[in-house]
C-alpha cells in the first residue's frame, strides 16, 4: 500500500470515530465499505458494475 493509501486509510479511520461519535451511523456504514474497498483494490471486483450504465439509457 502507497504512503498516499496508508494516510488516506488513517483520515478514513479518523472521520469514522469523529462521524460515531456524532452519532451519523449511516456515515460510518459507508466509510467502512470504501475501507473495505480500498483495501482489497489488487481483488477481483464481484459487486454489480454500475458504471457502465443500464442499457435502456439512451
């Protein structure tokens, strides 16, 4: 993990104790999965690809 990673991880860390603290349960759920995420980047990705669009949009 790059120096850049590892002190993105620690802010990460750091607005989930400040958002529990605060009582903004929802932000902790989310920043946790971008934790997860960030942390598991060299794995295969088996969540839904949305970034490719649905095909009805035109």
């Amino acid at each position: 993990m790059t120096d850049e990673m590892k002190e993105l991880r620690k802010r990460l860390n750091n607005v989930i104790i400040d958002s529990w603290n605060e009582g903004r349960f929802e932000d902790v759920k989310g920043i946790k999965i971008a934790l997860y995420e960030l942390e598991h980047l060299d794995e295969p990705y088996m969540g839904t690809d949305y970034s490719q669009g649905d095909v009805d949009d035109d």
